[in-house]
C-alpha cells in the first residue's frame, strides 16, 4: 500500500477540487475503490497501489488545471474525466475541458468528451467533415460553433445552414403561409442554437444581409458556396442524389460539415439514405473526414444516453426479425 500526496494551491479553495459534501472525492474513489482519497487542509493524500495512486493523481491534477483555467467542475466533468482517465485514448481531461471554441454572454462553448474534441479537430484539419452519431452529442451545435468561430475570424464570409425537409417532402409550395412559416418547423433547431452563439440583436442584421442564411435543402441545387461554412444537418434524411448534389455545391475557400444520425432515418422505407452509403463512396479521399459519436458522448440528461443504448439494443435483437408475438387479430364487430 502506497502513500500518495497531491498538495493543492494555498489560494485554491479546496471545496472546488472536492465537491459540495465531498460528491465529486466520492466519484473518484467509487471508480477506483482500492484507492483511500483523504483531504486534509491543503493536501489530498492517496493511500493505494502505486499504478492505482499514479491514475487517481493525474486525474486530480487535470481537476486542477480546470479549475485554474476558470471553469468550475461540475458532477457532469468529473464523471467524463474519470472515463477519459479510465480510457485508452491519449487525451487528458484537461486538454478536453478546456479547448474554448466560442464564448457569447458570459457562455463558452467547449468539446466534453474525447470524441467531440477529436471531432471538432477534424473540422480544422479537413474541408469535409461528417460528425455521425445518436442525438444529443453534439455533432451539430459543435459544428455550429466552428462556424461562428470562424465567420468572427474572418476566415469565410458567410454561413450556410440547411436540412432536408423530409416530413413535407421538399414540397413546402403545398404547406399553408409564407416560406418563413413554410420552413420555419424544420429549421429552428439551427435558429435556435444561433441564438446561444450570437447576440440576438445580430442576428437578423446578418440573416437580411446574408451573411447567414438558413434554408432548406432543395434551395442548394445549382449554387457554387465559395468562401462559407457550410452545415447539412439531419442528413441521414436525404437521398443518395441529394447527398451528391450538396457535395458538390462545395467552393473556393469553404467548409462543409455534414451531421445526422443513421439510426433515425425518416424516408419512406423503400429510399435509401445518403448518409448510409457516402462513407462507403468517399472513405480514403484526402481531405475528408469521418468522425463517429457514440452515446458515451450525449451531453443531455444522462438518461439520454441510456435510452440511446436501450434501443441500441433493441434495434439489435429485434430490428431485422418480426416480433416474437403476433398481433391478436381485433375484430371489426363489437361485443353485445
């Protein structure tokens, strides 16, 4: 059994590294049982096996460096920290919880979990990406971020959101009210997050001036987007043909960023998604990327990503076979 010390700052409340009643020590030794963590002013003092010992002070010393860095650690960061230590990849918590993308009104909009950092580095080093993966982890809000990142830099001139309207069929000339109503339904999940990255009041001024634009797929055919960050989002609903068209759209000086969820497809059953079959078509050209999120990366309730594992699961067991009990006929007549 080894004795370890980690001595934290004289100027660093040790209530930040430790949590409200201890919760966030609690974690830690309930990951690494064999290991007693004890806090004494100052000082954390470690008694376990060395390699054990060795784990636990890492992970404690990235607490620190997020906490130095101004952020404050939260039940949701120590339990991504302890699986990231717990992991086999390279990146520390550190690195992870502290890569700022965007800060707007006092929020800053960073990655939480490895994959989601590895994603956005994707999306600096290549000119396509796809970020595929269940709901809630991320793909598109982070990609959103980027975008914003760089229209403030200066690196493109403009942002270029769009989704399929798959529920009207791209047919919005038979839906009722103007093309704003028309559209509106399908794309104010993107509106909304602008409004967590910019300042309301600019938003429209660069809406009409086109600065952004917000707009359905169907209104891509034909246009070449030079100098732009370009976002596709839900794009497990678009055809194969659609899929090539948008690609192609691709210009001088511009990124593209493809997310959607292949589990959650919405075409008629007999249509085939272009995000099932583009990997298979482009995988090995230079310069594209393809980043795949898990549930491990949902940062909604935690039970999002339970109920993403649940039907995961489901979809295992049940998904290519009819269910094991066939429906009771109901007959058409009633009971009298």
């Amino acid at each position: 059994m080894d004795r370890t010390v980690l001595t934290l700052p004289a100027d660093l409340p040790s209530v930040s590294l430790t949590g409200p009643q201890d919760s966030y020590i609690r974690a830690v030794e309930s990951a690494f049982p064999e290991v007693a963590i004890t806090v004494r002013g100052n000082e954390v003092i470690l008694r376990g096996p060395s390699d054990s010992n060795s784990r636990v002070k890492k992970l404690l010393s990235n607490f620190l460096t997020v906490v130095r860095s101004g952020q404050p650690l939260t039940e949701d960061a120590v339990r991504r920290s302890i699986s990231m230590i717990l992991g086999d990849g390279n990146e520390t918590p550190a690195e992870v919880l502290t890569l700022n993308i965007l800060s707007n009104r006092g929020k800053t909009i960073r990655p939480k979990t490895v994959n989601q950092k590895r994603y956005v580095d994707a999306i600096d080093r290549h000119t396509v990406t796809f970020g595929i993966g269940p709901a809630g982890t991320g793909k598109t809000y982070l990609a959103m971020a980027k975008a914003v990142q760089a229209l403030q830099s200066k690196q493109i001139n403009r942002i270029i959101l769009t989704r399929p309207a798959v529920e009207a069929g791209e047919r919005l000339g038979f839906l009722p009210g103007t093309l704003h109503e028309k559209i509106d339904p399908y794309l104010r999940p993107l509106f909304d997050a602008l409004h967590d990255m910019l300042d309301p009041d600019a938003i429209p001024r660069l809406m009409s001036s086109g600065t952004i634009e917000v707009a359905p797929l169907a209104y891509m055919r034909g246009r070449t987007l030079n100098d732009s960050f370009i976002i596709l989002d839900e794009a497990q609903n678009t055809s194969p043909e659609q899929m090539k068209m948008f690609l192609t759209r691709l210009g001088f000086g511009s990124k593209m960023i493809v997310t959607g969820d292949v589990t959650q497809i919405d075409l008629p059953s007999h249509q085939q998604s272009g995000l099932s079959v583009v990997r298979e078509i482009l995988e090995g050209i230079d310069d594209i990327s393809f980043m795949d999120l898990t549930s491990e990366d949902v940062v909604r309730h935690r039970l999002v990503s339970e109920i993403v594992d649940a039907y995961g699961r489901f979809d295992a067991e049940y998904g290519a076979r009819p269910t094991s009990r066939a429906a009771k006929p109901r007959s058409l007549r009633s009971d009298r």
